[in-house]
C-alpha cells in the first residue's frame, strides 16, 4: 500500500502525521502474521496464494470505483466510515475460522484502506499546495515508516505469547484510536485543511483512463510503481511464509519486517532530495538493482540468517524508490485532475498485488519456496532496466495548477 508524504515539521501538517502514524501502526500490526493465519484456514501456500490474487481483484475494482465515490462524498466521510469499518472487521477475525468469513472481512479491510490511503493522500497534496510548503521541508514518510517500524515488533510478539487474536484486538483499537482522532480534529479544531471543497458529480471512467494514458510520464510512473507494488506485495506475502517455513516463529517475522523499515527512515528523505537536484534515473535504477542482486542471493545462499539480513538490506533499493512515486506523478498531474486521474494511478496497486501472487502461485506449483527469490528478482532486474533505459534523469518542472 501507499505511503503518505507528511510535512511533519511543520504545526499545521502533524494533523495529518499523527493520523498517518496511527494507521501505520493498526496495520503494521497484523504484518507478521496475516499470510500465515490465512495459511492456516486454507492449508497451503498455493492457496494462500490464490487468496491474495483475490482480494487484489477486490482492490482493482474499489481503485477503479473511487474517483465516482471522491466526487460523491465527502473526504472527511470517507475517512470516517472507512476506519470504523476496518476497526471492526479486524476485530470480527478473532470469530474466523472459514473461508468465507475471512474472504469477506479481508475484502472489507482491502476495499475502506485503499479509501483511507486514497483520501489521506489527496488531503495531503492540497495541505501542502495551499501552503506553498516546498519539497525540501520535511516531505518524507517519517510518520507512517515509525508506524510501520513499531506495528510488527508488536504484532509478531503479541501473536506469539497471545495469540493471533490479540494482535488482530490491538488492530482494532488503532483504528478507533484513528477515527476518534479525525473526529477531533472536524469537531473541534474546525481546521482549514479538512474542510471539504465543492464536489463534483461528474463521472467519466474511460475518459479519465486516456486522459491518465495519453501523458508518456503518467505512464512510466504507472509502469514503475507497478514493479515496486509487485515488491511490496512479495514482501508482505511471501517473507512471512518464508520466515515460518525456515522454523521461526512470528516473533522474528515482526523484528525482520520492523528492520525493513529502518533503510526507509534513514534515506527515503535524503532520496526526494537527490531528485529534487539531479533526477530520478539513477536512484530508481539503482534502487531496482539492489533489489534485484538482493533476491538473487537469497535464491542461492544456503543459510537462512543470513538472508534475514540480505532482506533487510535489499530496502536500502527500495529506499531509493519509494520516495519518488508520487513526486513524479504529482509533477505530472494538474490539481484539478487529482480526484479524476488519482484513482488510475492507483489501479497500479492491485494489478501487481494480484500479479504477485498469482506469479507465485505458479512457481509453486512446480519449483520449491526458494525458487521464489529467483523470479521475483529476475522481475526487479527487468524494472531496473526499464528504468534505466525510458526515465529521463531531469523531470520537467510541475505542470501549472489551473
């Protein structure tokens, strides 16, 4: 999922890093072990597999739905109704023991935090425009990358001497903490950054679609961000089942998946400010690169341990590329096509969260686990060369905001 730029430094934008680090945390929570709790139910990791190549059908179809609901209703309601939603459909999991309750609940968590990242991200974008806040002051993920870095160590912990249903509670509660928040800052604070501006009803899906295409640097962002997606979605499945597998328990899920985040808290600011200078070529080629090697190791190191430490080293990669995915396509992007072109881009996700699984459950089907690694990084080798090969090193400056 997404991340949200955050302009933490300054007074005005902790609203939103205060929320963003909430919900970081509700859903770093359930990161070490939900592949595995789903392994549970349907027994295999092919299974489990196909599983995620579902719930990513789901997430397709809310991107392509959002921009008729973002002209409809308001973002504040959005954000409401979604984190009550996903506050108690984490708590209903503790009740789970089928599939077809967990397809529904795991639908229901997929379709209102995809709303949730949505909004907050366009919120975000007009905080800062109507600010003139420049990319230099502060603009990285600090806030949701602590929430992602404390979510996991207690997440897996709280699994392992509690149980899965305790972790899945805590989720719950950060979620309410979360909409308990937002209904704060609309009730008492009145704050200009949430008031809602006029909405419009006008829905054109296939307008919207070539108009989104028709830009060559909408569609190398579309392009690339769909390879980091496919990364962020084999991460998220596959090294959870991969830690169980080599016989750890969900303790040590949750302090590797924490550790991943430390390489994103040291560079991912210094990253904007490297392309904000020279460009965004070499440190997304770079990135894909390190990746890449990182995998392939992986596939022919014989010792477990120490590709715990490669997979925290190979998000120094991704460090180098998740910062610039939304610098380019808000460099590409009018304001007054965010709430039209926002939810194209964002069909990226669930196209490579379903490519991801889908992908792996084949190479089940006939390699062993660790075949994984090979693929997946051969896949970061080709995403390395795309970028290498259609990014300009310099992007233009920002279309005008009409």
């Amino acid at each position: 999922m997404h991340k949200i730029r955050t302009h933490h430094k300054h007074e005005e934008g902790k609203i939103f890093s205060r929320l963003i680090l909430i919900i970081g945390f509700g859903i770093g929570l359930s990161l070490p072990i939900f592949p595995n709790f789903v392994k549970t139910i349907l027994s295999t990791d092919s299974a489990t597999s196909a599983f995620y190549s579902t719930m990513a059908i789901v997430m397709m179809i809310t991107a392509l739905t959002s921009t008729f609901l973002l002209r409809k209703v308001e973002r504040s309601t959005i954000i409401k109704v979604s984190l009550i939603i996903l506050s108690a459909s984490f708590f209903a999991l503790i009740f789970v023991t089928r599939i077809q309750s967990l397809a529904i609940l795991n639908a229901l968590q997929v379709i209102f935090l995809l709303f949730v990242v949505m909004t907050l991200s366009l919120y975000v974008r007009d905080f800062a425009k109507s600010r003139d806040l420049g990319k230099e002051e502060g603009k990285f993920f600090k806030y949701q990358n602590l929430g992602y870095f404390v979510g996991p160590l207690i997440g897996g912990f709280t699994a392992v001497y509690f149980g899965y249903e305790t972790a899945f509670i805590l989720s719950s509660l950060a979620f309410m903490l979360g909409f308990l928040y937002f209904s704060h800052l609309r009730i008492v604070q009145k704050h200009p950054a949430i008031v809602e501006g006029k909405k419009q009803p006008q829905f054109k899906f296939f307008e919207n679609l070539k108009h989104y295409f028709r830009e060559k640097n909408r569609r190398k962002v579309f392009i690339f961000t769909l390879f980091l997606m496919i990364w962020l979605g084999f991460k998220r499945l596959y090294i959870p089942l991969y830690i169980v597998f080599s016989g750890y328990i969900e303790s040590m899920t949750g302090i590797i998946l924490a550790l991943t985040i430390v390489p994103l808290i040291l560079m991912e600011e210094k990253t904007g400010e490297y392309a904000d200078k020279h460009g965004v070529r070499k440190p997304i080629t770079l990135g894909f690169t390190i990746m890449a090697l990182s995998l392939l190791i992986i596939f022919f190191n014989p010792y477990t341990f120490v590709n715990f430490f490669i997979i925290v080293a190979a998000h120094f990669g991704m460090a180098l590329v998740e910062p610039l995915q939304e610098y380019f396509l808000f460099k590409n992007m009018k304001k007054k096509d965010e709430d039209n072109l926002y939810g194209i881009y964002m069909t990226a996700d669930p196209i490579a969260l379903f490519l991801t699984p889908t992908i792996g459950a084949v190479i089940l089907i006939f390699f062993q686990f660790n075949h994984l690694f090979l693929f997946f990084g051969i896949i970061m080798a080709i995403a390395s060369g795309f970028s290498w090969f259609t990014l300009r090193q310099k992007l233009p400056d920002e279309l005008p905001q009409e």
